[in-house]
C-alpha cells in the first residue's frame, strides 16, 4: 500500500536522498572470528571489525598451555598476559612466558561487565566485545619447546 495523505490520495514516488544517522542507538558489538600464536608465542584474537584503542586489563584473559612431552597428558598450567594491545581487527596479547611449539593453548576473555564501557574489547563505536569461552588456539610458535626424553639401549655384541 502506499503512503497517502488524510483524504486518500496517494503520494508520488520520493526521490532517494541522503538523511543524516542522528540515532543513539548503539551499533553492533565486533564478533570473534579466530585465534592463533604468532611464530614467537605472542596470541592474536582476530575480531569482525576494527577495534578501537580501549583495551582489557591482562587479567581479563585466561591462557592455559599444556606441553605433552613435560606436563603429562592431563597436567596443564595457566600462563600470565604481560600485555593487551589492539591493531586493526586484531587484539594481542603478550604473554610472560611464550607459547611453545609443542604446546596446546587456550584462551578465554571475561569482559568486565554486562554494559558498554572502556575496560574492554570494543569497536570505535564504544560496543564491548562479548565474553569467549575457552577456546582453542592455533598453534604456529616457533619457540621450541620441551623435547621428548629418549632412552637409549646399548647393544653390545662380543
């Protein structure tokens, strides 16, 4: 149906026209796309959009790394975050010591609260970030990590 005025009368076709966005209405929160280490164990967490200079507190983030070879299969140990920079689409994290080749990693983030604020993640707009569960990271380090332990037989023939 079309758009008329009080006695029926439809209105002609309106041109398209640019209006200005005067909405207050806040935007849309960046979304989580993916996670890895970078060849010298820092992690990046790679978001939908660009993300403003506002950072988390290094406490907000949870890193667990588990080496097979020195840890055991079911032991695993939490790694602090030093720092939390954002670059583009890209939060990194430093961590005190760097993820290991031989490592599985993962990460979670918490963020501070359930409104928009600047002690979180957020795009320019001010939108938080939204908490991530523990996730698994990529693993692309190159820093070597602990090496197995091989036992040695010594054959001798006389």
């Amino acid at each position: 149906s079309a758009i008329q005025d009080p006695q029926g009368n439809d209105a002609l076709s309106l041109p398209e026209i640019d209006a200005a966005n005067l909405s207050t209405v806040p935007g849309t929160a960046p979304t989580f796309e993916r996670i890895e280490s970078t060849s010298d164990g820092r992690i990046l967490l790679h978001y939908s959009e660009p993300l403003s200079s506002s950072v988390a507190a290094p406490s907000r983030f949870e890193v667990i790394v588990n080496s097979h070879w020195r840890d055991g299969a079911a032991q695993a140990r939490s790694v602090g975050v030093s720092s939390v920079a954002t670059s583009g689409n890209t939060v990194e994290l430093v961590l005190t010591s760097p993820v290991e080749n031989d490592q599985t990693v993962t990460v979670a983030y918490n963020d501070p609260s359930g409104g928009n604020d600047g002690n979180a993640i957020q795009d320019p707009a001010g939108n938080d970030v939204l908490s991530l569960a523990t996730t698994t990271v990529t693993n692309s380090s190159t820093v070597p990590g602990t090496l197995p332990d091989y036992y040695a037989v010594l054959r001798l023939e006389i």
